[in-house]
C-alpha cells in the first residue's frame, strides 16, 4: 500500500526510516536540491539531473541512489545577527542517519566593527 498524507503519522511511528520516502514523495521536488555522491558537485536541481540522463524514463517516486545521488535535506538558516552577520551556504554533510542534510555558515561582515 502506498504512502498517503492522512497515513503519515502512523506510518512514522511505526517505521521511523518511511520519513525519508514520505519527504522524497509528497514534496515538491522541482524545489529539492541533489547532491553527485562521488564528486560532492552540489546543488544539482532535479531539471539538471534529468536532464543528465535524457533517454530515462524516471518513476514518480526517482531512486536518485541508482544513479549516483542523493537528495539533500533541507535544514534552517542558524539564528544570527543580520546587521553585523551574514549566513551562506556550504557544503552539504552526510549525517550519521546517512543522509545529506544542508549546511550553514555564520561570517561577520567586513564593515562593521
């Protein structure tokens, strides 16, 4: 049976590793970012990726692992000073749940202080 919105919170606590598929499924995955596994070429969008394989046909739900990427979750900005910090993106970091999660960076500007 597949995964259904209203089954969610069922299916997450019983099987905490069906977040990931659910994550994968019902978002909207023109806004997710990929990473190239063994080049660490990042952001990928999934157009990009899709358009690296032109003679595939992809499933609704596309095993990214099968090709040589994975999904990057995304994680919120840190909590900063916006008139004395700036936050940017950096490279993404494989978690101990061996997923890619989003990473921050939090700099001082240059012309305060």
């Amino acid at each position: 049976m597949p995964l259904r919105e209203d089954h969610f919170p069922l299916y997450l606590i019983l099987f905490p590793p069906l977040y990931t598929l659910y994550y994968i499924h019902y978002t909207n995955l023109t806004m997710a970012n990929l990473i190239k596994i063994d080049t660490r070429e990042y952001p990928v969008t999934v157009e990009e990726f899709k358009l690296r394989f032109p003679d595939t046909s992809f499933p609704v739900q596309i095993p990214f692992a099968d090709f040589g990427y994975a999904v990057v979750f995304p994680t919120p900005q840190p909590a900063h000073d916006a008139t004395t910090q700036t936050v940017r993106e950096i490279a993404p970091a494989l978690t101990h749940k061996g997923t890619w999660e989003q990473r921050w960076k939090v700099e001082s500007d240059k012309n305060t202080g």
